[in-house]
C-alpha cells in the first residue's frame, strides 16, 4: 500500500473515493469548504455524522473525486484520535472498496487537524493504521478468484493538510502496522506450517531483510547444554526440536543495557496428557512469540535508538511416548525445581528458562514477556484487553501509557505475596499451577525466575492476540491481531525517551 500527500485541497484530489470524517449534529459537514456542494447530494436527515454511519454517493463533479463516502465520527465521548482511527478502518475493510474496485482512497483532514485540533502526528498514524488493518486479509492459502482478486485499496492519499508531523505519523504508523499484520501472518498460518523451525526461519528470514538486525537460531543441542530443562520437558514429547530464536537490534549506544522482550512460540498445544477437550485454535498459542519477532523488526526499520533483544522459545506440546507425565519434576536452567501438576501450563515452562537465558546473557533494563498464557486472562478482562503485571509500578505504568498511545487496551492485574504460596510444592520448589486466580499465579510463576532488582513485566495476550470477536476498531472478525506488536514497539521508544542521558540502566 503506497501513501501520498498531493499537497491539493480535498475537494481537488483525484480519487476513487474521497472519505469525509463528519461529526454528528445538525451540519456534519462543517469546517468543509465544499460543504454546500455537497451537501445537495444528499436529503437532509439521510445523514447525521453518527459514529460508524458510512454513506458512499457519487460526487457529481461536487468534488473532483468519483465518489465521496461521508463518515460518521459521532460527537461527545466519540472524537478522539482512536475512535477516528477505528472508524476509518471500518472504511477500509468495508465491502464496497471490493465491489466498486475502489483503489485509490483519500482522506479529507482538514476537521480532524484544523478543527479538531488532534496532533498531526497521531492522526498520521491513524490513517495507516485504519488503512492496513482494514486491508489485511490472510490471502496465501486460498485458491479461489473471490478471494485472491479480493480489492483492497492500493493508494492512500492525506488531502487538505500537509505537514512534517503528519507524514512522520503516516510513515511510523505504516511501518509498524506492517509488522503487526506479520505477526497476524505467522498466527494465521496452520500448525503443519508453522513448527518451530518454521517460526526459526521466519524470523530469520525478517532479520535478512532488516538492515541492524541479527538473528540466531540456538538448536536443541546447545539448549540442552545450556540446561534449559524445563523448555526442554515441554518439548519432551514434540518430533520437532525445539528452537531457542534471538533477535538483536543494536539502535543505541554501546553498552547500553538492552530492553529485552520475550514471547511464548508454543507451536501447537495439545495441553499434553493433561490433554485439551479441544484444541482448536491452538496453532496460535505462538502469539506472544510472533508479536516479539515482528516488534524486533519494527524496532529495527524504525531505526530506533534504543538496543532491543527478542527470545522466543520455540516447540510443541504433544503427545507421545516421550512427552512429559503429569507429576514429573523438571530442572530448570534457574536450578529451580518445578513439578508438572499439570502438562496444559507449559507456557511458563517455556518462558521461566528463556526468562533466565535473557538475564544471564543480556542483562537487560527491563523485560516485558508476553504469552498466550491463561484461559483465565480471558474470564478476567476478555478479548480486548490485554491482562499487564510487573514487579515496579513506574514501568507497570509506562507499559500501560504505551499501549494507550496505540490505542489498544490495557489493565493491570496485581502480583501479591498472599498467592504466591499456592505455587509451593510439597515435594520439589514449585508447582507448575497454582490455581485461581489462574493469570496472576501464572505471573507470580514467572516471577519466581526474575533476579532480584531486574524490573519485569508480563503480559498476558491469551484474549487479545488471538481474537474471536466481531469486526471491532483495527481487529478484524476472528482474525489474529498481533497484538501487542504495537504496544511494545512503542515502549521500547517510549523507554529511550525516558531514560536516555541516565547511564546503562
Ligand atoms: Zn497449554
């Protein structure tokens, strides 16, 4: 998808379609200098600028583009950058750019720059954002014309405002889009497609591309030496090796202690012996995994100034005559001794020995993991939510701010004391499970492998990475949303902001 800025006023350009953000009352098409013109295409009450009313009319030479499509963006609690975003998206992934063949789309600015007074740069990234997210489309495993001739628009035009922080916008906001629908890809593709050395080689692949990242791939003989053991048992019962994938982007300075982001690449989850009643879905329990290795290509083709790791441990959880038994005790690369009360909670396996791998070799300024994690995470804040929780309030925070700046949701979960002990076992360290309340025992598991002073975050994205909700904002129906790509893209910029001039932490 290409973006221009003709430097023309709306009711100039020469488009398939001119969108008019309009806000709701009595004369939507305030602030529009061809207001008038248009205004006599349509009957008075047809259309009041409620949010998500979207009317697309043949322009009658009112404007040079062919048809104008008039866009509800609502009023009160309704006009804020994001609901723009998502209202716009709407626009984008709405069937009438495929019927019609409308290619090339422009959007009228001037009320949202001028009138509105929302920052240029925020409404630059609303525009790619509302453009790619409401293009993507899974396209590779189909056959038939309807949906590889599919039309998206091909050409985004900015009409009636032109300025620096706009086109910064538009360019952030479309390179970072274009990693999430990355990850989207490498959550949408099955599991015979996507084992963990498949995951390996995609990543691999992005880095190729990524001038300033470095990517290796640690294969099971070397995991084994590094005594990963608690990895290593979950993938115990897999055909496919597990992978250890590390990204490298070194944007800052020298030395500079890296923000290290970790994400689960479990490949496909039976949920082991403790098998699951049904495993549909299960491809996508690599969210996390996949949203790390996009971050880090983002990170990278944003030039970042901030030095930036990604870990994802990468295998299956199957079943077989080698796969771990309910009751065995694994031995982490911590030392920790951990028994498996149950085989379904193998994400923190995994993630607890990639948690150590990134203190021991990096010795990050903060880590933010993110997984798939718990069925819980999704009774406790659903699928447009992602669950946070950390050890340091301050970066539980500016974790909390980045994913507001993207316009995605957010709450903070606690990590008390007082749960911590429903992990204790009474034959080795730690349980594996703790019980309710799932999500946080689940993070209070992982905590038990952070250093003492290392500041931490984990995400839970068990709901919002693999969305099953209707059409809503940028997500789109039943459909992976790489979520948190953008989020944690954001705070590793947002980290460099607030800690540049500070020394290594
Ligand atoms: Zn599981």
């Amino acid at each position: 998808m290409e973006f221009d800025f003709p430097g023309v006023a709306s009711n100039a350009v020469q488009a398939d379609l001119l969108v008019v953000p309009c806000h709701e009352g009595d004369t939507p098409l305030k602030g529009y200098a061809f207001a008038d013109a248009v205004s006599k295409l349509f009957l008075k009450g047809d259309f009041t600028g409620k949010r998500g009313q979207a009317m697309i009319l043949p322009s009658n030479g009112a404007v040079a583009a062919t048809r104008i499509c008039l866009l509800g963006m609502g009023k009160g609690e309704d006009e804020s950058v994001r609901a723009f975003a998502d209202t716009l998206c709407d626009v984008f992934r709405g069937s009438a750019i495929d019927t019609l063949k409308l290619k090339h789309v422009a959007v009228a600015l001037e009320v949202e720059l001028k009138h509105r007074g929302f920052k240029p740069e925020l409404v630059g990234r609303a525009v790619a954002d509302a453009a790619i997210f409401g293009s993507y489309f899974f396209r590779r495993l189909h056959t038939k014309d309807k949906h590889t001739k599919r039309q998206f628009a091909e050409k985004v035009s900015l009409v009636g405002a032109k300025n620096k922080e706009l086109k910064a916008g538009v360019e952030k906001g479309a390179t970072v889009a274009k990693y999430a629908c990355l990850a989207r890809d490498l959550v949408n593709e099955p599991s015979n497609f996507m084992k963990p050395r498949d995951l390996a080689a995609a990543a691999k692949k992005m880095a190729d591309e990524t001038p300033g990242l470095k990517c290796k791939i640690i294969e099971k003989p070397e995991i084994e030496k590094l005594k990963m053991g608690s990895f290593l048992g979950v993938n115990a019962g897999s055909d496919d090796p597990a992978r250890l994938i590390v990204l490298e982007y070194n944007g800052g300075k020298k030395g500079d202690a890296p923000v290290a982001f970790v994400g689960k690449g479990l490949c496909f989850d039976t949920g082991g012996y403790n098998i699951k009643a049904n495993s549909l879905g299960m491809k996508g329990d690599m969210g996390g995994g996949a949203a790390t290795i996009a971050a880090l290509g983002a990170c990278a083709a944003l030039k970042l100034p901030v030095n930036v790791v990604g870990v994802v441990p990468a295998t299956e959880n199957e079943i077989s005559g080698k796969a771990y038994h309910p009751g065995d005790i694994l031995i982490s690369m911590s030392g920790q001794t951990i028994e498996v009360d149950n085989t379904d909670a193998e994400g923190r396996l995994i993630l607890c020995d990639a948690l150590t791998y990134v203190q021991r070799t990096y010795k990050p300024a903060v880590i933010a993991d993110m997984a798939t994690l718990t069925g819980a995470a999704v009774v406790a804040v659903g699928n447009r939510y992602v669950a946070v929780m950390g050890n340091d309030q301050s970066t539980v925070k500016k974790m909390l701010a980045s994913f507001e700046t993207v316009g995605e949701n957010a709450w903070q979960l606690p990590l008390p004391d007082c749960y911590d002990k429903l992990l204790d076992s009474p034959i080795c360290d730690m349980k594996n499970i703790g019980g309710n309340p799932g999500t946080i025992t689940a993070g209070l598991f992982l905590q038990r492998f952070i250093d003492k002073g290392q500041k931490w975050l984990h995400l839970d994205v068990a709901g919002s990475a693999l969305y099953d909700g209707e059409n809503w904002g940028l997500w789109n129906s039943k459909t992976p949303t790489g979520s948190p790509c953008r989020a944690i893209v954001q705070f590793a910029e947002d980290w460099h902001a607030a800690n540049k001039g500070k020394g290594k932490k």
